[in-house]
C-alpha cells in the first residue's frame, strides 16, 4: 500500500500525469505543445476546463482535487481516483468520489 499522495495532473482519458511542484508550469507546457497555434490565453485553469483534474497540496497537509465539478469526471477519471485513493488507505475518500461523481 502507498503511504504519500502522488501529485500531478489527470486527463479525461484516466492517464495521470505525475508533476509533484510547478502545476502551473507544467500546464503551460503541456498547453503550448499541443496547442501552440491556439491564441487563447494559457493557464492551468484552461486544462481543468477542458476536464482535466488537477491532484496537488497547496498547504503540504493533504491532497487537493481541483475540478470544475466531480460531476463533469469521465468514468476513467472516476476509476483512476477511486483506485488512487483506495491504494493510499484512503478508503473514505474514494467512496466520496465515487459517490459525488455518479
């Protein structure tokens, strides 16, 4: 069983990203490499619009889902989480993502 959250990035199709600092950074990347012809202004906000979910720790004290709602999570999202969570221990939260994203 892991003991420490890994932190990163998850697109709609279930692949995790594993970015553990610079999530800002690491969007703005990942948005001028596949979308560099885009004029759109770039942010990590872009990503979760586009229905990606962001796994990190502002404040080191526990892991922070940010999304635009679980409702919004593709079913392999759903799965990802709810194993990711499941394989920590965490048992408690990935009943409450699991139940919150149905």
């Amino acid at each position: 069983m892991k003991t420490l959250f890994d932190y990163g990035w998850l697109d709609p199709e279930g692949k995790f990203y594993p970015v553990q600092e610079g999530h800002e950074d690491w969007a703005l990347e990942y948005l001028e490499k596949h979308f560099p012809d885009d004029e759109t202004e770039y942010g990590a906000d872009l990503l979760i619009e586009m229905g990606w979910i962001l796994m990190n720790s502002p404040y080191k004290k526990e892991i922070n889902i940010k999304t635009l709602h679980f409702w919004y999570a593709t079913k392999k999202q759903k799965e990802f989480l709810y194993d990711y969570f499941t394989e920590r221990g965490c048992q408690a939260m990935a009943v409450k993502i699991f139940k919150d994203t149905k």
